[in-house]
C-alpha cells in the first residue's frame, strides 16, 4: 500500500482516533484489493475518491467520507452492484454508501466482496502507468 497523500491524513485529523483508525482500515482494504488505486483528497469537501485513473465519475469505483460517528464507504454505482448481504444504504439513481462505525465493520467479508466487483463495474482497468 503507498504512503497516504498529505491530504488524506490532513482530512482526518480533527476527527475522533477511532474514526481515524476506521478510516485507515478502510484506506488499506481498497489497496489490498487493488493495489494500484489511484487516491484522489478533496479537502474542501472531505472526501476520498478511489479509482483506476484520477476522473472521478468515469474511473472512480468508491469514495470515503469521515463523519462524527462513522465513516461513509460509498460506491459510485452501487445501485448496480449485486448486494446479497444488504449491506448497501442510500436511494439515489446510481450511488449507494456502507456506513462503517468499527473495524469489524471494515473487515466484514460481504464489503470486500461488493469492493472486488466495484473495482472491475463501469470503469476502465488500471492505468498502466500506475502500476
């Protein structure tokens, strides 16, 4: 896994150490799952994009999102994904979120699962230059 961008440990750092540590975890998922994620900040909005390239609607699989008491884990196309455990939230037309409040809710098999098809839905393979 690379060394975080400034910017993610910038976004977490007025958060709780267990928000923070939820955060990471859920950071080191994405790259145990596709190591060669390209991690796009936005500080402004608090947000972490996830992807095979830096656009985020047409390479973006995921986003993470801290709040007080949980962290959000939102899929750009979870309307789409197959989702057998539930574990998906929200009603818009494409994007769902999984809200994480613990490690153990990171370390669930059904998110990794929904994260390995993420990965591979409606986004191009990793930029070759990335790996």
């Amino acid at each position: 896994m690379p060394a975080p961008r400034e910017d993610f440990t910038t976004i977490f750092s007025t958060y709780s150490p267990q928000i923070q540590e939820v955060g990471w975890a859920a950071r080191a998922l994405i790259f145990d799952v596709l190591p060669q994620t390209v991690e796009v900040p936005w500080v402004q909005q608090k947000i972490i994009g996830y992807g095979t390239g830096p656009k985020k609607m047409s390479e973006h699989f995921v986003w993470i999102a801290p709040a007080k008491a949980h962290i959000t884990f939102g899929f750009y196309y979870g309307a789409e994904l197959p989702d057998r455990d539930g574990l998906l939230g929200g009603a818009g037309k494409l994007m769902r979120h999984v809200k994480l409040r613990s490690l153990a809710d990171v370390q669930r098999p059904a998110l990794r699962a929904l994260l390995e098809i993420a990965i591979t839905h409606r986004v191009p393979p990793p930029h070759s230059d990335k790996l």
